[in-house]
C-alpha cells in the first residue's frame, strides 16, 4: 500500500499518469520531471502545495493541486 494525493475533482497521482515517459509536478513554470513514480511522489511529499499533471475527460494534460492523501494498493 501507498499514499497518494487527492485533487479537490477526486483525480490521484498514480503510477499510470507519465507524460513522454516523466512524471511532471510541481508550480506552472517551476515544473519538475522525473522517470520515477517512488521519486516524484518523495519530491511531492515535500512541497507546500502538491502540483502534478494529468489529463482531464478532455485529455489535455493540466495542473491540479492536492487537498488530501489517500491509501491505495501498490502496482
């Protein structure tokens, strides 16, 4: 099991959310990219306002915000 942010629209990051093979989070214009799930989610664990990308119904990828943490099963 991990712990994974939740955006306020239900959204998680996990695993499947890699765009061109990285995972992108972080503030719009301060961006970071990592090949790791495990990193990207260390690197998150630590910033004041969790940011990460994922597409939307539309799939357009934008920034969401993370409002709280939630347990799921390791893939």
């Amino acid at each position: 099991m991990i712990f994974v942010p939740v955006a306020r629209d239900g959204s998680m990051f996990t695993p499947d959310l890699q765009l061109n093979g990285s995972y992108r989070i972080g503030a719009k214009g301060a961006e970071e990219n990592h090949e790791d799930f495990s990193m990207a989610l260390s690197r998150l664990n630590v910033m004041a306002v969790l940011r990460w990308r994922r597409p939307n119904d539309n799939r357009i990828w934008g920034i969401v915000s993370g409002v709280a943490w939630q347990r799921i099963e390791k893939k």
